[in-house]
C-alpha cells in the first residue's frame, strides 16, 4: 500500500492513499506519485513539504477571488460559531436572502430570483426541473425535451450529464435522459485558430437549433442549455454573435434559454455574468464556483420574475416546487458567498479581468510557434493550448505537462485530453502571467 510521509509539522497528511476513491483522477497514477497540496494561500498551493505551486487554474476554475482570503475565512469562522446549519425547507435564515438579493442585484435585467443548491451538477439539474414544472404550471406539459451541446459540460447527474456533449463523460452510463438533442459544438480550427477572444466565425451554428425545432416540432422543447465559454473542453469561447442568435431562436419559438455560468460566472470574463459581456439575457443562468471562491460548496439557478411569478398560484400552504437540498443555501456557503462578492466589489476583480484581458491574450499568444502547439483560444481569464497528441497515446502528453508541472515547475493547471487549460485566480499580477506562461513554454518544449 502507497504511503505518504508526514513531512511538514502541524500538517495532516493522509498516510494511507488507498481508502479515497478520486474523482476524475488516474487513481493508479495519482498514488504512485501524488500531486498533494496541504495550504494555500492567494495565488498560490503549497505542497505538505511547502513548496510554492502557482495557482493556473484556479484550483477548479472557482478560486476566483484567490485562495483563503482573510475577510472570506473570518466570514465562514464566525458563521460557523454562530449558526452551523439550519433548514431552509420552510424555515430560513437572514443571510441566505442576503445572498439571494445580492446575486440577483448583480445579474442582468429581470434575472431575479435565486434557488440555491450545492454544485454546478446540481444546478444544471435544478434548472432543468425548473423548466418542465415552469411549463407544467403555465399549461404547456408537452415541452419536455432538453437541447444540449456538443462537446458541452454540465456537471455529472443526469439532468446534466444528457445534455453535456463529452463522450467520455457518457459513454459508460446508458442511455440517459430521453428527450435530448444536441446542437454542433462551435470550434473549427481550420477557422479560428489562434483567435484572441470570441472567433469571428461560427455564429451560423446557432442556426442548427432551427433544425432541431424542425425535427422535434416547436411545442416539445422546454430548454436550451450551452455554456457562454465551454471550458470543460479546454476553453471554446462563443464565436461572435452566437449567443444571440441562439436568444432569437429561442424566442421565436418560447424555448427557454439557460447559460451554464458556473465556470464564466462571477468575474471569468470581466463581468458578474458572460451574459452581460454578451449582451444577451438568457431565461435562466446556473452557477456555482467563483459565488464562494471555491471555499464552500455552493451552487444556484437565477430564474427570470416570470418563471418564478408562474409558480406562485394556488393555495399559499402548499409548497409550489418539489425540489431542493438538504444544504440549499447551507449557513457557511451564505457567509462565504457574501464575503467573496465583498471581495470581488471592493477590489474591482471583474473590471480588472476585463482590464487583463489584452495582457493574458498578449502572453499566452506567445507561446504559438512552439513544438506540438495547433491552437491558443483565450477569453477573459481563461485559456485553452491543443498540443498534437501521440498518435498511440491519446491524453499521454497532456498528462505529462500536468504532472511535469506540478513536479517540476511549481504550476497547476488542467489537462483535458491533450490541451492544457487555464484559468487563474482574477487576483494574478502582470508578473505572475509572465511566470505562468514562461512555465508552460518550457512544459511544452520539454515534452518528449
Ligand atoms: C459549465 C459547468 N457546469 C457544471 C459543472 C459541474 O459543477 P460541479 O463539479 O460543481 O458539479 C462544471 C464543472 O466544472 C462546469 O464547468
């Protein structure tokens, strides 16, 4: 049995790596020669020997205000001395509606109530509950079918997972929800590559929903759901106009339209929402991540007045929606939530991404030319490097560059098959992007 040594003091480090089953990990790998962590701070994980691992990812793409910020874990210490946990299935507690308000006060136009749950899964599945109950209430029970994206991720239930468009993340687990179809995904490199922020090709795709509606009949779909930016895929940013176009489809035909924001929410894109950054607002947007900086577990649905106003009919005992969690808008994740959009507020973070943004493009652009490089995609604080895979080992490269990063470059980033991807802390300095992109540069370069 692998072991690991406890090498630091005041330090716990799990001496018996067999018991944790990881998720999305090469167990085997992994425990032959863990990439382990212990502390962090900013923009920066230290391993249990206190090495300094700069912080490329934003641990999972939700680390966006930087890493245990004093005011957020003073936030989350005091709660939990105050109020550990109370229910919100009929009973409630002031911060949770603190919370809700603030969110809706920050997302765009009529987007104005909150329903809390835990994760992004849970709030692609929330969503998609909200939309058959919306259309069940408003007399239209025959819209029952779900429109995905190719190459799109929604989280692992099955809600999401139907709907989410990468094959590895469904090919094992049946036949899913019935009911499902999938738009195109939007990346053509032969058209897009090396693209600085939304490519200008592709806005067409949107036009397959059209297609869809054709093929299904216009009175059976209820939703739509893409992500502004795909990021589980290694970063495919909307091309230019398609969200858009997706919006007017919809309306022609009362589809509602949900933005999966849990990666793009809270400042990724240099506002609140990528809805905003695209001018488009959709009927329903998910969440989850950047709301606590990752510090607390935390997910959500902003529902548009509408569709919430739709279930507030019959007699005021009855419960109008049969759903939600045990942790919905759980104490720790509401003082943490509120801390964190403290943070992002009062340091400016999102107006900073969007200052950022030309400098990230700038730097990460640089590195086209080097060895095994196809494409750079890049929008707001995020980025996504496709190296030329092995040709009898597919993933082998991308998860060498990981492992080589955290073993020997200090960096931690995410490798989706054999593209790299990027998304640091909205914290990060002009100096820490030169850090991160000379790491990289060098990772690729010494790639066998
Ligand atoms: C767009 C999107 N939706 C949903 C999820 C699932 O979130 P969680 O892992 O919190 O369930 C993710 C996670 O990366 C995501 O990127």
């Amino acid at each position: 049995m692998a072991r690991a040594t406890n090498t630091a003091e005041n330090i716990a480090v799990p001496n018996d790596l067999q018991a944790f089953w990881m998720p999305f990990t090469a167990n085997r790998s992994f425990k032959a020669r863990p990439r382990m962590v212990a502390r962090a701070k900013d923009m920066h994980y230290f391993t249990p020997e206190g090495r300094a691992i700069i912080d490329a990812s934003a641990g999972l793409w939700c680390a966006n205000a930087g890493h245990n910020r004093d005011s957020v874990v003073a936030a989350i210490q005091k709660q939990a001395a105050e109020l550990d946990f109370a229910p919100t299935f009929q009973f409630g507690h002031p911060r949770a509606f603190e919370l809700a308000s603030r969110i809706a006060a920050l997302a765009p136009g009529d987007l104005d109530n909150v329903f809390f749950c835990n994760s992004g899964s849970e709030a692609a599945d929330t969503a998609m509950k909200i939309a058959l109950a919306y259309f069940v209430a408003k007399g239209q029970g025959t819209r029952t079918r779900f429109i995905g994206r190719e190459r799109g991720y929604h989280g692992v239930g099955f809600g999401g997972m139907s709907v989410g468009g990468l094959p590895n993340n469904r090919k094992a687990f049946g036949p899913m929800l019935p009911g499902v179809d999938h738009l195109p995904h939007t990346y053509n490199r032969e058209q897009q590559a090396f693209s600085k922020g939304e490519p200008e090709w592709g806005a067409h795709l949107a036009d397959d929903l059209e297609r869809l509606v054709g093929l299904h009949g216009d009175t059976t779909i209820a939703g739509v759901i893409v992500e502004p930016m795909a990021g589980s895929t290694a970063v495919l940013p909307s091309p230019q106009g398609y969200l858009k176009r997706l919006r007017q489809i919809c309306d022609k035909y009362g589809i509602l339209l949900i933005f999966d924001e849990v990666i793009t929410g809270f400042g990724r894109l240099g506002h609140a929402f990528a809805a905003e950054r695209y001018g488009v607002i959709p009927d329903m947007i998910t969440f989850a991540k950047g709301i606590t900086s990752g510090s607390v577990p935390m997910g959500g649905v902003i529902a548009r007045k509408g569709i919430h106003d739709a279930f507030m009919h019959g007699p005021e005992h009855v419960v109008e929606f049969f759903h939600g969690y045990t942790y919905s808008a759980h104490p720790l994740a509401c003082a943490a939530g509120l801390a964190t959009l403290d943070v992002y507020r009062d340091e400016k973070l999102f107006e900073r991404t969007k200052a950022i943004e030309p400098k990230w493009y700038d730097a990460v652009m640089s590195l086209k030319g080097l060895p095994r490089v196809l494409d750079i995609r890049c929008v707001g604080l995020t980025c996504g490097i496709d190296l030329a895979s092995k040709p009898d080992a597919v993933g082998k490269l991308g998860f060498e560059a990981m492992d080589r990063g955290f073993h020997e470059e200090g960096i931690m980033f995410r490798a989706v098959g054999d593209s790299l991807a990027f998304s640091p802390p909205l914290i990060v300095s002009e100096d820490q992007i030169d850090e991160i992109v000379g790491k990289v540069g060098k990772i690729i370069k010494a790639l066998a």
